[in-house]
C-alpha cells in the first residue's frame, strides 16, 4: 500500500509535528503574546508518535522523516524518537529511513551531538538576517548568537549539510538577501530563501508585503551570477550555481511559484492528524484510532484514505482560498 493520491502522486516525505511551542515569536508566524498551546494529553505520547511513524515507513513507504515543531527541541525525549526512527527498516529493504530537522536553533548547542549519536543526518535552521538588533525585531527575542552558535554545533557534529531557512519581511530584512548569502557561503552552510506564506496565527498575510522569488533573485543578481540547476524532483527549492560554484542557493516560492504537481510530503501534527498539504483545512484522526484499539493495518487504510482527497494544488492564488485555521506552528513545515 502506497500513500497515493488521485492525481498519481505518492507521499514518501513524512514531516511530523513534535509540538506546537516554540521559544521565538517570530511576526510573520505567530503574535507577540503567544498562543494557547495544546494541553498535553492531546498531544501524542512517543510510544503513539513512534508507531505511526513505524506504520509510515514500514506499511506506507515513507522513505524520509523530517521532525518539525513549533520547535521541536522543545520537544523531551527527542534523541530517543530519533534513535527509534532510525532503527526502522524501509519496506523496500534498502536501509533506514533518511531522517532530518528543521529548528530555530536556539537549543542545538547543547543538543546537536546527541541527536548526530542518536541518528539524526542533517538539519535546516532558520535564521532571517546577520544582524542582531534586526533579529530582535523579527523575532521578539535576543537570541541570535545562540542561534548562530547552533549552526555551529550542527556543522561540527556532522549534520550537514547544515541548510539555513530565510524568510525576507519588506521593511525589515528585505535589503540583506546578498550580505546574508554571502554570510553562509562564508561558514559552509547552504541558504534558502523561502516567500512568506499565509500561514501565520494573526491571518494577517497579504501578498503585497510578501518578497516574491523573483524579487529575491533579482536582489540576488546584483552581487552574483546564478545559474538556474536541473533534477530539481520534488525538491521544494529551485537551486541556483553561484558564480563559478561551488556554493548554491536555493529559492522556494510557494506562492507565486508553486510545485504541488510534484509534491511528495504528507504531515502528522502533534495531536495525531493527518494533513494531506500544508494547506489542508480538512484532516484525518490517527490519534482516535490509536487509542481506539485500531490495528497497524487498520491505522494504514485510514491513513491511505487521507491521501485520496488530496487537491491538486494548494490554491493559494484561487480566488476562493481560505487559509487553514491552524497556524504554521501547529502544523510543521
């Protein structure tokens, strides 16, 4: 069984929510004074987490396991998710499942080397600018030197290549798109630049105060000669040579650019749902049935019926668009 949907395409990208907390109060994500988090006993045990993440690769085909948050260094006990992930043989025979994070960083300095032990291959940190004080405003928190100390600790720990997630705000960041490259290019990690999406908790999102890839790359061009690369796949970014190589920088312009014709992510949030796009305002109750006394292969069926409904785009420039009423902290990237 395949987690197929009815346009042909096959879900082989787990990304699972750990928790919907998260450490920074990012503008373009959530507001100054937080959220109401999820009470505890809605969200998934690691026994719970861990079997429907067993049921992914091993019934399904999940090849690649990406743990998201909120901020998923929040999250107790993460090592040991890893470890049992890792420990999952693919269906096909062929070795583990590829396993990734995407994090604010801010608690990887201390944590990076215990989650390269407990299996963990790479991560992506996001980090919107160099500098400091603009850090503060986009975030409400003084906290980027640990941020930049957590690239660090990744890079050394072996979970490379270490990718940086940037997101350009107009009025704030959105002049550093060429200082902020040229930073990584600097340290060895590879940067991405990602449109703002309509997913933060205020609603608040219009397209006019979103950077556009274009607007990125153009930005781009003026300190450097990019070269667009080929087999992009299913990858989320375009990727681009800079100047003679070896460096690269990817753009992911899920708005004005989408790739949903190529998509192979499914997502579990942190209380057991199953969204079948990041955009999805309908989801599918795993958690019910594992409590319910549902088997594996029951729990399966459910989930493969989850995929079939999948739109075939996230419709974000239709007319009729409705964003999804769960913040992008509470869905994982």
């Amino acid at each position: 069984m395949d987690l197929i949907d009815q346009h042909g395409r096959v879900a082989t990208d787990l990304r699972v929510s750990l928790t919907d907390r998260c450490n920074l109060r990012c503008q373009y994500c959530m507001p100054a004074e937080g959220l109401a988090w999820m009470p505890t006993e809605e969200t998934l045990s690691d026994d719970e987490l861990i079997r429907l993440i067993r049921i992914g690769v091993e019934h399904l085909g999940v090849s690649d396991v990406r743990f998201t948050g909120g901020e998923p260094l929040l999250r107790r006990g993460l090592p040991a998710i890893v470890a049992a992930t890792k420990a999952l043989s693919l269906r096909d025979g062929s070795g583990a499942p590829r396993t990734a994070m995407t994090s604010n960083g801010l608690g990887l300095k201390r944590t990076a080397q215990a989650l390269a032990d407990a299996g963990l291959d790479r991560v992506n940190i996001s980090l919107d600018t160099t500098d400091p004080e603009v850090f503060a405003r986009i975030t409400r928190r003084d906290r980027w030197q640990d941020v930049v100390d957590g690239l660090q600790a990744a890079q050394d720990a072996g979970l490379g290549p270490v990718k940086v997630n940037a997101v350009l705000l107009r009025g704030h960041n959105d002049t550093e798109g060429a200082s902020l490259l040229r930073w990584c290019m600097e340290r060895g990690y590879e940067l991405r630049f990602i449109e703002q999406m309509p997913l933060d908790a205020q609603h608040g999102w219009n397209r006019e105060a979103m950077v556009t890839a274009e607007e990125t790359l153009a930005l781009l061009s003026h300190e450097f000669s990019l070269t667009p690369l080929a087999g992009r796949g299913s990858a989320p970014a375009e990727k681009f040579l800079i100047d003679d190589g070896p460096h690269t920088v990817g753009i992911i312009g899920s708005v004005t650019r989408p790739f949903c014709g190529d998509c192979n992510r499914v997502r579990l949030t942190a209380d057991g749902q199953i969204m079948n796009c990041l955009f999805a305002r309908e989801e599918s109750d795993l958690r019910a049935s594992l409590r319910g006394g549902a088997s594996d292969a029951e729990i399966a069926v459910r989930w493969a019926a989850a995929m079939m409904t999948k739109l075939p785009g996230h419709g974000i420039n239709d007319p009729s668009f409705l964003q999804s009423e769960r913040p992008m902290s509470a869905i994982g990237g």
